[in-house]
C-alpha cells in the first residue's frame, strides 16, 4: 500500500458512490494535472472489489471495441 501525503476529496465521494445499490460505471475527468490518476489509484487502494483502470486520452477516441476490451 502506498502513503500519500494527501488524499484528494473526490476519492471518498467515488467511495461512496460505488458502494451504493445502484451500480454505475466511475469515470475521473478534469484538466491536466490535477490529481485525476492519483486519486484514481487512492480509490483503487480503499475499494474492496474489482478495479479496471484505463486511460482514455489517447488521440483518437477508443471506440466501442476498445471499450468492450477493458
């Protein structure tokens, strides 16, 4: 387990809303630098079920096999 010296307040918002009955899918988006892919690791650390972590800013836009592959 990793220790960061912060933990960005999206990351128990996600918490909680994956633990709620009604299962979404979590997608972090915001500008560059800002803390997205540390706060998705945060979440991965504390969440106690599956985690698939994909990025998704490659130049063109993943397409619906790209999706369905992840």
């Amino acid at each position: 387990m990793h220790e960061y010296p912060y933990e960005r307040p999206v990351v128990a918002d996600t918490i909680k809303g994956m633990g709620m009955k009604k299962r979404l899918l979590h997608i972090i988006t915001g500008p560059r630098q800002v803390g997205k892919t540390t706060a998705a690791l945060q979440v991965a650390e504390k969440w106690r079920g599956p985690v698939v972590n994909s990025s998704a800013d490659s130049p063109l836009p993943q397409g619906p096999e790209g999706i369905q592959a992840q």
